[in-house]
C-alpha cells in the first residue's frame, strides 16, 4: 500500500456534452462528499470545463484537462493555454497521454514543454508514460520508460518534482480491457521511482505519485491499490460512469 495520498482521476477522453458531463459530476458529488483520505479528479473535454468547474465549487472533487499548449498566449489558432484552463477551475492537466503521442505526434520534447508550462501556470500536470504491445514484446519496456522519463520529465526544480504525477499507461491495458497485473505494474513503478530517484534526489522520490493506467475497473482497482508504488489510477472508460467510478474511489486494501 502507497505512503502517498491515493490520487483517483478519471480521463473523459472525447465523451460527454455539457449537459451530460455536469450530470455526471453532480452524482459523483452525492456519491464521494465524503471522502477526505484521497484525492478525486475529473479531466473533462475543453468544451464541459467551465460548466462542470462551477458544479464542482466547494465541492472534493478537483478538475482537470486533457492536454494543453506550452505558449501563454498567440496566434495558435485551435489550441489551449495552461492559464485558460486555470481560469475554468482546473488544478491538473494531463500530458503526453498515449492517444495524443500516436495520433496527434506528440513526443518526449513536447511533452517536456507542456509539462513546464502547465507548472508555470499554477497546473500540476500528469505526465502519461508507457510501454507500446510490440516494445513489451522486444523486452524494451525498461528502455522506453527510461526515455520517457530522463528525456520528458527533465527540468524540473525541487518543489515541482515534489509536485509532479506520473502515470503509468502500458498500451497494450489502454481501453482493451487487458489490465496490466498488479505485479507487472509495480515493477515499473519501482523502475519509474528508481529513475525519479537519479534525477531529483530522495525526497522528490518519496513524494512523487506513480498513477497507473489501463483498463481499471472497480473490481481489478484494490488489488492494484495495494502495491506500494501504486499511489493511484488514471481511470478511462470506468470514469464515464457514476457507479463504477464511485466504486473505485471507494476501494477498499
Ligand atoms: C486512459 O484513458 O488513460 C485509460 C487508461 O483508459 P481505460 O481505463 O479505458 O483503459
């Protein structure tokens, strides 16, 4: 079991309208009022922030996004600035998922830039790292988490390192309904704290949260929960859903 306070954040992906998504939260509110001993987040499409941060006021439940650009502000027509998502209500954003890395090209240097600017505007941002099937299959698993993590999440200074989440997404477990075993996830986790160990010393290490990612599901969450360098989940498909969500918030080690 994780000596860090458990972070449970659901990714909404493309899915929910405004409508929809503030009903969402509206029953997750009723469902985890009170629950004080970990941290709840929903990351909502750009379009469902503002609304759905105004339902969550006051409320335990913090509010993120999906991705952001690393300018401040300019001529990029289309894209987010981290200081408008801090303007909507959102504390977290999440960077360099898997989808953005293979459809949208992003790579370790831009993922590098968006997790310094989220940190400039006041954003704790959730690095996503991961291992594709074929990588796992070449045993090169350790090399590209190594990569990920020495060239994405580089420069940062001591109090940001402390801040800093890490999710742990193997491909392969991401919407497939393939999870990753509890012991073939903490066995990267471990790996990931080594390298965050190497990079910003042992408090940085201590302190840092290794979520991970794919497939979980209420009834695989307490297993995966009780590893000790599973420090939370970074939730897809069970998100969407006030029941399961609220189950997996709840787990129990
Ligand atoms: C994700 O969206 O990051 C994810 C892990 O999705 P799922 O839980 O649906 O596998």
């Amino acid at each position: 079991m994780s000596i860090r306070k458990p972070l449970l954040a659901g990714n909404w992906k493309m899915y929910k309208n405004t409508g929809e998504a503030v009903e969402l939260v509206e029953g997750l509110k009723k469902n985890l009022g009170g629950v004080t001993d970990r941290e709840i987040l929903v990351c909502t499409p750009f379009t469902a922030l503002y609304a759905v941060g105004r339902a969550l006021k006051g409320s335990n439940i913090k509010l993120g996004a999906q991705n952001l650009f690393w300018e401040p502000k300019g001529a990029y027509t289309g894209e987010i600035a981290p200081g408008m998502l801090v303007d909507t209500g959102c504390s977290y954003a999440i960077i360099g998922h898997s989808e953005r890395r293979q459809y949208f090209g992003e790579n370790d240097g831009s993922v590098n830039k968006k997790m310094k600017a989220a940190f400039s505007a006041g954003l704790t941002p959730i690095v996503c790292v991961g291992e594709t099937l074929q990588e796992r299959e070449q045993n090169v698993t350790f090399k590209v988490i190594e990569r990920q993590v020495n060239t994405g999440i580089e420069g940062l200074d001591e109090e940001q390192a402390k801040k800093l989440v890490i999710a742990y997404e193997p491909v392969w477990a991401i919407g497939t309904g393939k999870t990753a075993t509890p012991q073939q996830a903490e066995e990267v986790h471990a790996y990931i704290r080594k390298l965050y160990l190497k990079l910003y010393g042992n408090a940085a290490s201590d302190a840092v949260r290794i979520l991970y990612g794919g497939s979980v599901k209420p009834d695989n969450t307490s297993e995966l929960m009780k590893e000790p360098n599973i420090d939370g989940g970074l939730v897809g498909g069970a998100s969407l859903e006030v029941d399961s969500f609220t189950k997996i918030v709840k787990y129990k080690v």
